[in-house]
C-alpha cells in the first residue's frame, strides 16, 4: 500500500510540473449500467422469444410426423 502511494506522489508530482497544455487529458470510463426494470424487461422479453421458439420447432414437428404417416399410409396402398 505504501509504495502504491510512494507511486502516486510521484506521478502527480510530474504531472503539476508539466505546462497545463503538455498534460495529458484524463479518461474516465464510464461502466454501463443498467436499471433493474430494464434488465428485468429484457430477460422476460428473451424467455418470451425462446419459448416461442420452442413451440414453433414443436409444432414443426408435429407437423413432419403427421406428413410421414400419410406418406406411409400412400405406400403401403402402393
């Protein structure tokens, strides 16, 4: 702790001797934050996405098997 303070010092100490126009500007990084409702908002609306999704592939399928069994039932008139 001690030296990251010694550190400190020192840099602020070359950082006033430099002429104001020398000194290299500050970025700050700003941390995205997002307010609860929003993140709460978002997770509802992806869980709303999936599980359509997921219904859809499941009527796909259903959709397939009823095909296959008239596909079967035509053959085996054939």
């Amino acid at each position: 702790m001690v030296l990251a303070a010694k550190r400190q010092e020192a840099y602020e100490e070359v950082w006033e001797a430099l002429p104001r126009h020398e000194q290299p500007v500050r970025k700050r990084r700003r941390r995205l934050r997002l307010h609860p409702m929003i993140l709460l908002s978002l997770l509802a609306v992806l869980m709303v996405v999936l599980t359509a999704l997921g219904i859809s592939q499941k009527i796909k399928a259903i959709e397939l098997e009823y095909q296959l069994q008239s596909l079967e039932a035509e053959l085996s008139q054939v």
